[in-house]
C-alpha cells in the first residue's frame, strides 16, 4: 500500500496569512471602533489572529493524500472529516495554480478534476506542496500507470516539450473587444464610486454635480473618459491574466496551458481524453476578426475559463490552434452545409416579432399620449436591426460531417464553431416545438461526456438529422 502523504510544511504559514488577509476589513472594524483605551478590541484582534493560525497548524496536521495505481485520496478535517477519493482512470485534467503567496514559498495548489458517471465533474484540491513535486503530480496524474515515486527529484529522462503558441503582445489590441473591457470600466467606476462615498459626496449631489458638468461638451468628456477606462482596465486585466502564456505539447501526452502575472496558472489537459474543440467569436471581438479557442474534454466545463487554449486572438490563428489541439487540418474551418430556408424564416420571425411589438406598443403609446408621439418614429429602427440581426444568425448556422469529426456553427451575439469528435458522441437528442414542427425542421443535439454535456444544430430538416446520427453510428459501429 502507498504510504499517506502531507501537505508542504511551509503551509502552515502560508494558509493563516491567506486567511488574515481576507480577514483584514473585520480587524480593522474591530480596532477602530469601541471606546479609547479600552484594550478589549485589541485583545479580540489579538485572539482572531490566534484562532487563524491554530487552524491553519490543525488544517495541515489533519490533512494528508495518496497515490496509488488505481485512486487518488485525500483524507481532511478534524470536527468535520471529508474522504475524497478519485479513480485514475478518470481524471482529465490537471491544474497547477499558485498565488504571489504560494510563489514565493514556492508552492503550488494542485486542483485534479475527473468525469465522473452522468457527465458530472469531480476531483480534488492538494493545497500545497512543493513546486517539484506538483510537477511529478502533474506527470503522474495524467499518465494511467503506477503511483509516483516518493523521491521528487527522482530525474525522468523525457524529451522536451513541443512548443504549439506563445503570447505575442500585437494581441492586445483584442483586449477591449471582451468582456474584460466591461469588467475593467466597471470595477474602476465603482471604486471611484465608492471612493467618493467615503469622502461624504452623496449620490444626489454626485448627480447633480455630474449633470451640471456635462452640459455642453462634458458628454463628449464622459464618452472619451469612458472608452479611455474600458481600455485601460481590459488591457491591465489582459496582461495580468495572459502574462507568459505559452501552449506546449507535453511528453506525457498532455496540452499545457501556461499563464498569469500575479497567479500563476498551469492546465494540463490528456490529450486523448479531448473530444473536440470551439471556436468562439462574441460580437465585439468578431467585429474585430478575433476568436478564441477552448478544448472539450470532461471535467472543463460551463465555467468562463474552462477549456481556453489562447487569450483571444486573430481568427486565424484561432483556427489553427483548434487544428493543433484536434492535430487534424483545419477542422473548424470546413466549408459548411447551409440550413434550409424554413431556418431563415424562423430566424426573420424570432427577430422581427419583438421589435414590432415594440414598434406597435410605442405607437398606441403616442395615440393615447400625444406629447409622446415622438418617440414611435424612432423605434422604427429596430425593424432593419432586426433584420440584419436575424440575416446574420441564419448566414452563422451550419453543419457538416467530416472523416472524424461533427462540425457545427450557431449563434448571433455570439458565434460558436464546434468540431466534435465522432468518436466522442455517446447519444443524440432530437427536440421539435410546435413552430418547428409547423416549419418542417427540428434541433438535434450531440450528446457528448466533454464540455458542455451537449452541442445543438439548429433548424434542419428531419431526414437530415437521421442521416447524422446513422452516419454517426455506422462509422462507429465498423471502427
């Protein structure tokens, strides 16, 4: 039997010193108020501290791991005990994470997360040991085989990774076209917010002050201000985040996703346990001709980082990072099948319907209100938005069937191309509404354990859908 192991010593410093961190706003509560000279506040101060740093020794003491050929277990809690335990065999991918705090006692977290029976996801958390040995863990973990050696220097006389992409810093420029850009505008606002708060200006007088300013030029002011902040918070937010990536094909077979500034972060994902891969273009970021790439396999998720392979990019080099990761020829850029017409209508209907509504209901607005009957001509422009809206969703929709893989394109806001292996499709769902029945089309989705769970192909016609899932099937039957 393999012997049980502890966590890295030097956490008994570093898990209290996270924890006071975090503890920080409470202590600062308790010292300042209370009455002058009394010690009390200090002394509960003094016994917080205490309580953190006893459960952080507690944590550690309590805590130990194994490995054996076929489970990894983790044993924890002393009032509270957890027993977490996870078949080799069904681990899928390994990450090493470690904060400033961990860096500098170089230490790392490992978090291993399985597929578990039903597509759900598991795994556990080592937080933290050693640098070396995180690596031999890493090694180890995501190659199905013995247990690692005890001696983590032990040499592995392995060939060098294979380098597939490197940050290149010209990528910037796609920074402000994400999510990122709303993220860092936001969270710079509100401490600029906050901070007036806490100097007494109330949100009256801020409002007043703020309308009085921008009389006149001041709106173009707050425009420029505005753009000048998305684009500094999501370029500060970009560097943090994607500072040192590097994407390598490991010698154990695995991808390995590095990056952070800050937190350093590693994703290991075996590469026979990846089942496709997507291609996604939010709005902004398609209007920049960018895309980013996210692996499938199980244990990655619904999360908004789960799977990334790249900080966003030129959407061609994130088609050819797809075609690295599946190492087949360009699979997501395949020349798709188009959906019928019945799609087109059901697109222009679903478009169309809700802007004239709008439109109608600010007409018998103006009827009943005639100082308001200026507003109906105005919402007349969501009719041609609609339009191009829903010409846009029906030229994104398609679908084709390859040697190995099922590829599929949706979306509007925000376009997704799939190309999922064959192989890893373990069932099919065919849904069909009363207008899609009315239309002569249904959605068929591939069923799969990675990613998501499921990947639709919207609005195609039911002879069509079967002739999928046999092609499916048949070539899985003969393979």
């Amino acid at each position: 039997m393999t012997d049980w192991r502890r966590l890295d010593p030097r956490m008994i410093v570093v898990a209290p010193v996270h924890a006071l961190i975090r503890l920080v706003p409470l202590l600062l509560i308790v010292l300042v108020t209370g009455r002058s000279g009394d010690p009390t506040r200090v002394w509960i101060s003094l016994g917080i501290a205490g309580l953190v740093v006893v459960g952080g020794l507690i944590r550690w003491r309590t805590t130990r791991y194994r490995i054996t050929p076929e489970r990894v277990e983790l044993h924890s809690g002393w009032i509270r005990r957890q027993r977490r335990s996870v078949p080799r065999d069904r681990i899928r991918t390994v990450d090493l994470t470690a904060t400033l705090l961990h860096r500098a006692f170089r230490l790392n977290v490992v978090v291993v997360r399985a597929a578990e029976h039903g597509g759900e996801h598991s795994g556990l958390n080592l937080d933290a040991v050693s640098g070396a040995e995180a690596e031999l863990l890493r090694r180890e973990l995501l190659r199905h085989g013995a247990a690692p050696s005890e001696d983590p220097a032990e040499p592995h006389p392995e060939p060098g990774p294979t380098e597939l992409a490197r940050l290149d810093w010209r990528w910037l420029r796609f920074a402000p076209l994400t999510f990122s850009s709303l993220a860092g505008f936001g969270a710079i606002a509100a401490a600029a917010f906050n901070l007036l708060l806490e100097l007494g200006v109330t949100p009256r007088e801020l409002g007043g002050a703020a309308f009085r300013l921008l009389n006149g030029t001041g709106w173009t002011l707050l425009v420029v201000s505005a753009l000048l902040l998305a684009v500094i918070g999501s370029s500060a937010l970009f560097v943090a985040r994607w500072w040192g990536y590097r994407l390598t094909r490991e010698p154990d077979g695995t991808l390995r996703v590095r990056r952070g500034l800050f937190t350093s972060r590693s994703l290991s994902v075996a590469e026979d346990r990846i089942r496709g891969v997507g291609v996604h273009e939010p709005l902004l970021l398609r209007a920049g001709r960018g895309a980013q790439t996210r692996a499938l396999a199980a244990g990655l998720g619904r999360e908004r980082q789960g799977g990334v392979l790249q900080p966003p990019v030129p959407r061609a080099e994130a088609h050819r990072v797809a075609g690295v990761a599946l190492q087949a020829p360009d699979p997501t850029r395949t020349a798709l099948t188009a959906h019928p017409h019945a799609a087109l209508r059901r697109r222009f209907t679903r478009a169309l319907g809700p802007a004239a509504a709008v439109v109608a209901a600010a007409i018998l607005l103006g009827v009943q209100d005639p100082a308001r009957a200026w507003i109906w001509p105005w919402t007349l422009v969501l009719l041609p938005l609609a339009a191009l809206l829903a010409l846009d969703r029906y030229r994104a929709l398609g679908h084709t069937l390859t040697e190995h893989h099922l590829v599929s394109r949706l979306g509007g806001f925000s376009r997704r191309t799939t190309a999922l292996q064959r192989n890893g499709i373990v069932g099919w769902r065919v849904r069909q509404s009363l207008f899609q029945r009315r239309a002569g089309v249904v959605t068929l989705e591939a069923v799969t354990a990675a990613g998501e769970g499921g990947y639709e192909i919207l609005d195609i016609a039911p002879a069509t859908a079967a002739g999928l899932i046999d092609a499916v099937g048949s070539r899985r039957g003969s393979g």
